[in-house]
C-alpha cells in the first residue's frame, strides 16, 4: 500500500469509528438568544432599532406601486441592502483622529450607486472634526476641473448645510501643478497667501467631498490628494467606546431612514419637499422638469439639474434634443427611478459635453433605445424599459429644458437629421471597450 494510500485509510477509519478528539467531533453551541444579549448594552439597543427602522422601509418599498413591476422591485430590494454599507461607511468607521479621504465606500459603478452619482465625477469623501485642523494637499495630474465641499455633517443630521464649496477654478496652482489648502476653527499659522476654510468647532463630523471631474475618460484623471491631521492626540483610540458607538449607530439608522426617504420620493417623482403619497402613479414621463432643492441635500452650490423619469418600450426610441450648454460643464446619464446610476463602465449609459456629437444644425440629439439605434449619443439603458434621465450643468448660462421626442425605432432616422452618421456593431464595441478600461483605470482595478 502506497504512503497516500494509507493515510486516507486512516483518516476514513478515524472517521468511522469516531476516533476523532471529542472537542472537535462536539456539536457546535446554538447561538445565544436574544434574550440573553446584555439588556442595558447601548450599543445593542441601537443596533436593534436600526434592524427594526430597515425591516420597515423594505416593507414600505414593497408597498409601493412600483413594486408591482418586478424589475423596478428587484432595484428596489437591491437598492434597501447597498445602503447597509453605506451607513457603516459613513457613519460608522470613520475616525477623525485618523482622517483619510476614502474613494471606493459609497459610489461604484455597478456595485454600489445611490442619488444618482455622476459618471464624469470621480468622488472622495470623508469626515473631520471641525474643532481640529487639517491641511489638505496634492497635485492637479491632469485633471481639467474639481471642487472641495465642506459640510456641517450630512443626511443624519438635521442642520446639516454645506459651509465652503471650493472651485479648483480659484485656487492657486503651482507651475509642477500641486497645491494645498487649510481647514479648522482658526486660520494657519503662517495665513499668508493660505487658502484656509474655516469650520464650526461644534461641528465634530464635518463632511468632506470632491468632485473631480472627467471630460476625456481615456486622458484626464483624478487628482492626487491627501489629508492630514495637523494638531492630533498622540494617544487616540482607534475604536470608538460602546458610547459612541452606539451613537454611530443612531447616526446610521438616521442616514439610511433620510436615503430611503430620499429614494422613494424619487421613485414617485416628487419634487423636494413633497411626499410621495401626494403624487399620482404614475408620474410624468418623458418630459423634463427642474430640479430643485438639490443644494439643500449637498448638491454642488455651482450646479443646475433637470431630470425625468423614461418611459420605453422594445422597438421604440426617446429623441432627447437640446442646445448645447455654455459653461464650465454638462452631461445626461441614466438611472433607475430609485437613483441608482446606470452602469456606465459596461453600457454607454452617459454622455458629456466633451463626449457628445453635435448636428449639423448645431443640435445635440440622443437616442435612448433599448437595442442599439447604431447612431451616435447612444444612451443604452442596459435593459431597463423605466428609469430616469438625469442632466447636471454647471457654472452655466441660462438654458431650456431638453425635449423628448418619443418615436418608433424604425422611423427613428427619417426623424433624425440627415446625414446622421451610422455607427456600426463593430464600432459600438470599440466605443464601450475605450469606457470600460477607462472607468477600470479610474478606479485602479
């Protein structure tokens, strides 16, 4: 008998004959019952309140009349879980003392998506303690434009308010192309020629984001941007006491009942301010309204929006028609109705001012369609007959709205200007292989 042989021999004998050590052939011990958790942990009170507040809005997001539609449910459902990281990267794991800009805990192109995040933005995102300070500092790389927010928190708290919105526009670069800034209650030291933004001390989870923007996916970049702590304990703990974690928690179950909220009314496509119970189902379609209240919710201060919900159907296409935008940027994207953008690394579900062909008529068209209209300003919406358009502006001119021109896809190019170029399968493929290793590359995956 072979050595191998007879090592299997033995481990199937020790097996039978039930040789094993009793320890390990012991049954596992049931789990402790929920009664026996620590009644006066303030940790477990909270943590239970946040399960009870999530196990409402999924029953409230079955209640809806959109989840009568099984593929407008399935967003839905997928949509309650994406936020459950969310909170805890928000409001759970971040720690002042150790401030970190993080890039890949709340926005993802497919995996993660909530309030109709921009495909031409490249987000960071992290919080402060307003009575410490920090200097923030990197290097431009290629990158055309980007703005620094500071908020007074974010959907958890009640006052919350953005403090500095900081255009790249107006601030000092150096010829190598970096740059730095300041934050905290009191100026710099040494406050000449600093740009300093000047946080509430009160205000101990100041909200910071960036917004750096991508025209050209395949030249322009992110920033390189760092953050430091210039006046930190030698000591802190890097976890919070059960104390503040249970207040964490709150803060968690707080952010994700404001984005459910947030969600639904959207779905129902109420405006800001109005409740989804007050809107008839279904709403408005295909056709373009302002959006407002954006800034009250952390919008950019620089920004204009307008959006709809879509309608399509197989064999029909959307016209979306409008003038070009003047100003320092514009873009449409796809999304569902609940604010999950459209996948944009694997679908050309998004087209910016740089990215859009123009008609000869210096009209700029797009074609929403459920199967490829083989013309260019394709917005493929990757399968999904009902969802929404978003457009973003900023730093703009005045502007109308677009116009939706809904057609049969076999009238679609007598409808379309002529001379409308043709763009073939082969070359739809190269355009959505360029974004694909693009948005792998933004994201360094």
């Amino acid at each position: 008998m072979t050595f191998r042989k007879a090592l299997m021999s033995l481990c199937l004998s020790g097996f039978m004959v039930g040789s094993m050590p009793s320890q390990l052939a012991a049954e596992p011990a049931p789990p402790p019952s929920v009664e026996a958790a620590d009644p006066a942990s303030p940790a477990y009170a909270a943590w239970r309140r946040y399960r009870e507040t999530l196990d409402t809005y999924w029953q409230r997001f079955l209640a809806t009349p959109a989840a009568a539609d099984p593929q407008l449910r399935a967003q839905a459902l997928y949509y309650l879980q994406a936020q459950e990281p969310v909170a805890f990267n928000f409001y759970v794991a971040p720690r002042t003392a150790f401030p970190v800009l993080y890039t890949h805990t709340y926005f993802l192109p497919l995996e993660l998506s909530w309030g109709m995040p921009n495909p031409d933005f490249f987000y960071r995102n992290g919080f402060i303690d307003g009575a410490r300070s920090y200097r923030v500092y990197g290097n431009l790389r290629s990158n055309p434009w980007s703005t620094f927010q500071v908020s007074n928190g974010f959907w958890a708290e009640d006052d919350m308010a953005i403090i500095h919105n900081l255009d790249f526009d107006d601030l000092a670069i150096e010829e190598d192309g970096s740059f730095e800034f300041f934050l905290g209650p009191s100026p710099p030291s040494d406050a000449k020629d600093q740009v300093w933004l000047k946080t509430d001390p009160t205000k101990h989870r100041t909200f910071i984001a960036t917004r750096e923007t991508l025209y050209d996916w395949d030249k322009d970049t992110p920033l390189e941007l760092h953050i430091e702590l210039l006046d930190g304990e030698d000591n802190a703990p890097i976890y919070p006491d059960e104390e503040e974690l249970a207040e964490r928690i709150a803060k968690a179950t707080r952010y994700v009942a404001y984005n459910f909220e947030f969600a639904l009314r959207s779905a129902a496509g109420a405006k800001f301010g109005e409740k989804p119970a007050d809107v008839a189902w279904p709403p408005v379609r295909n056709k373009f309204v302002w959006t407002v209240g954006g800034q009250k919710e952390g919008g950019n201060p620089l920004g204009n929006w307008a959006n709809t919900q879509y309608e399509v159907e197989p064999g029909e296409a959307l016209i979306i028609e409008m003038d070009p935008i003047k100003g320092r940027y514009w873009g449409l994207q796809l999304g569902t109705i609940w604010g999950q953008t459209t996948d944009y690394a694997f679908h050309s579900s998004s087209i910016n001012m740089q990215q859009a062909v123009t008609d000869a008529d210096g009209k700029f068209r797009a074609v929403l369609s459920l199967s490829d209209p083989g013309v260019p300003n394709w917005l493929d919406p990757a399968g999904i007959p009902t969802g929404s358009v978003l457009l973003r502006a900023y730093k703009t001119e005045s502007f109308a709205l677009p116009t939706i021109t809904r057609v049969g896809l076999s009238e679609l190019r007598n409808q379309l200007p002529g001379g409308t170029p043709v763009i073939t399968p082969e070359q739809r493929k190269i355009e959505v292989t360029k974004r694909r290793r693009s948005v792998m590359k933004r994201f360094g995956w």
